[in-house]
C-alpha cells in the first residue's frame, strides 16, 4: 500500500507540491502524467525517500516519511530518466556487481539471471558507454531488482526509447506486474502506458488536478497540458 496524505513540499521556499493525496493498493501500476514542471519528478523522489516531506506524510507499506526515509529508499527503487546518472560500474557485469554488494550479497547468479531476463548477457563486459540507451535503461532497472524492492517507481522510462526498446520495457513492466511489484510511472503522455497502467494521477503546477481509471480521463488529457491519444489508438 502506497498512501499519501496532505503532502507539501518545496525547495529553499519554492513550493513544488501542494496539498496531494492518494492511495495506490499493493500490486497496483500507477501512470504519473504532467507537463514538464508540473511536480511529478519530485513526487518520485519524495516516494523513493530522497527527501523529506515539508507538510503532510507518505506511506510505503509500513513506512512513514517523515521519519523512516533511509528505510524507504531499501523498500523502493527509483530509475531516473537520465540512466547515466545511475550508473556505477565501468561495465555493466560491474555494476551489477556493485548493485549486490550494497545488500551485502554475492549471489551473482541472481545478477546473470536478470542480466539474461534483459537481454544483456552479450554486453556484461563492454564499457557502459557503449550501451544503447536502451540498453543502460535496462541495466539501471536489473540494478534496482536486485535490491527486491516492494516499490518501482520509474521517471519517464519510454524518453529516447526506440519503438523495439519500448516494446521490451512494455514486457517488463508488464511482468512486474504479474509478480506482485507495484509501480508509480511518471510519463508527458498516456499512450505508452495503455494496457500497463490502471490509473492515473494528474499532476499540474504542483498539484493533483484528476486521480481515476484512463476511461474517465483519457477525454479530458489536454485540459491538463497532455497530449490526446491518437484517434483508434491501441497498445
């Protein structure tokens, strides 16, 4: 369970978050959709327990922000859009590596196993930055499995993503689900996550305008700065 309450939050008294409230059940896929600005971001961070709520409180499974955020970021796994920025090791079989280590594992076998669910079995040894950017998407993401969260919470992963790489990241996400993983997924657009998503939060200026099933907001999405879905539009 994912409750938020009241949630305010700012920087050096810029107030980014006002007053958001909601409740996401265990196992549930969450779309996050906003403008560039609207907040959505910073709600990750505050989820994944990077910061400090300034008024209000956040709920991961038994967890309370404020208080217990060295606690949530062990629950959670949060992918930041720019996977350069998350990545660790010189290659990816490093990082991995390094990934196990900050559980106090050396089960590497779990790390060839995800390695293989995502296809990077042929890449473990060639320098990170001749990863397609796909590719370091899904290294960040075997990274974070490692750790066994409760919490995916993923910030615009289909961005720069070509039609191929945001096929397999649909099957991942997808899985996830099937596993009993839940999943707050920020995105500018719905189209990529119909059929993976099963309700939305709006997010504009700092606050939650709409939060419901895509049936009910799919016809509203450019009042909030979001672009429509294509007329017969299907996953």
């Amino acid at each position: 369970m994912i409750r938020v309450r009241d949630l305010s939050f700012g920087y050096s008294g810029d107030e980014v978050l006002k007053q958001i409230s909601f409740e996401a059940a265990r196992g549930r896929c969450v779309g996050l959709l906003g403008a560039n600005g609207s907040g959505k971001s910073t709600l990750l961070g505050l989820l994944g327990g990077l910061f400090s709520p300034v008024s209000g409180s956040i709920c991961i499974q038994d967890l309370q922000s404020p208080g217990q955020e060295p606690a949530i970021r062990r629950q959670t796994g949060l992918l930041l859009q720019e996977a350069e920025l998350q990545i660790l090791g010189a290659t990816a079989r490093e990082d991995l590596d390094l990934s196990l280590r900050t559980r106090g594992c050396r089960d590497k076998g779990k790390a060839l196993e995800l390695a293989g669910r995502f296809g990077l079995l042929e890449v473990l040894d060639q320098p990170v930055q001749h990863l397609s950017g796909g590719q370091k998407r899904k290294l960040c993401l075997a990274a974070v499995l490692l750790k066994k969260p409760d919490v995916l919470l993923f910030d615009e992963p289909f961005s720069g993503l070509d039609y191929p790489s945001s096929q397999e990241l649909r099957a991942i996400l997808q899985e996830n689900r099937k596993q009993g993983i839940s999943q707050i997924i920020a995105a500018h657009d719905l189209e990529p996550l119909l059929g993976i998503v099963e309700t939305c939060l709006i997010l504009q200026q700092g606050r939650l305008v709409s939060a419901g099933e895509i049936a009910d907001i799919r016809e509203r999405l450019s009042e909030f700065g979001i672009r429509p879905i294509g007329r017969g539009f299907e996953p």
